[in-house]
C-alpha cells in the first residue's frame, strides 16, 4: 500500500507562467529551494538543494510543456525516494488549475504528514509569487 499527497490550487497565470515556476530553477529558488539546477526535459537530472543534509536529486519523470511536470526522487531520504512528486496544469477560466501530487510515499509516518503540510504552505507560497511577486527569504519557509 503506498500513501499519496494531493493538493489543488487555482493560480491566476497562464500555464506557461506556472510550469516555468514549477520547473526552471531560478523560479524554484524563489519559493522552495535554497538552490536548485536541472532542465525540464525527459530523464533530466535536477539537484534540489535545501542545505548540506538536505542536498537531494531526482529525474524528470514526465514533462509536457505547459501541461506537466514530475519529478522522480533518485537520492534524497529514505522515505521521499520511493516518491514522485509533481504538477499538472489545466486552464479554468482565466485561471491556472494546478493538481499537485506527491505519491508512492510507503509509510504514513510523520514525515509524510508534515511533508504534506509543508507542501501546502509551499503551493501557498508559489500562488504569492506569481500573483504577487512575494518571495519569502529561504530561511524563513517552512
């Protein structure tokens, strides 16, 4: 039995301003990781950099331009490795409909509880970004 992560926000941008937000690492810099390399192409491998512990790598996975993105962890912590985590991209009226996704997580222990808490303040923190320009200093995101 694996344990999933779903979260579902509407964000008002185009697609494309919100796939390059979720996939480009100047954008992921400036909502979730500290400092992060890697181009949304198929088996591409991203280097998601939180600190000198957390310094984890994974592979596109699934990549439609505009549409979608995932990413397949390859070297993080035992319990996100198993994980893909990623976003799908519908418009809804003048809108942006992101369907976030974390599966495959094999425990429902409480990292995968808090993870799925930070995952929401950091969606939170993406949909403040592109509405409004706000980036949170790294060391003050949850």
């Amino acid at each position: 039995m694996y344990y999933n992560i779903y979260h579902n926000l509407l964000i008002k941008a185009s697609p494309k301003v919100v796939f390059d937000a979720v996939s480009l690492p100047e954008h992921l810099n400036n909502w979730w990781t500290l400092k992060s390399s890697g181009t949304p192409e198929f088996d591409s491998e991203y280097n998601l950099n939180f600190t000198d512990a957390y310094n984890w790598f994974c592979k596109v996975s699934e990549v439609k331009n505009n549409e979608s993105f995932y990413l397949k962890m390859t070297d993080s912590d035992k319990d996100w490795n198993p994980t893909t985590f990623g976003f799908d991209l519908e418009v809804q009226d003048s809108e942006t409909l992101v369907k976030f996704s974390h599966v495959n997580w094999l425990e429902d222990n409480h990292h995968y509880r808090h993870s799925s808490f930070c995952w929401a303040i950091l969606l939170n923190g993406l949909k403040n970004y592109l509405e409004k320009g706000i980036i949170i200093p790294f060391e003050k995101r949850n």
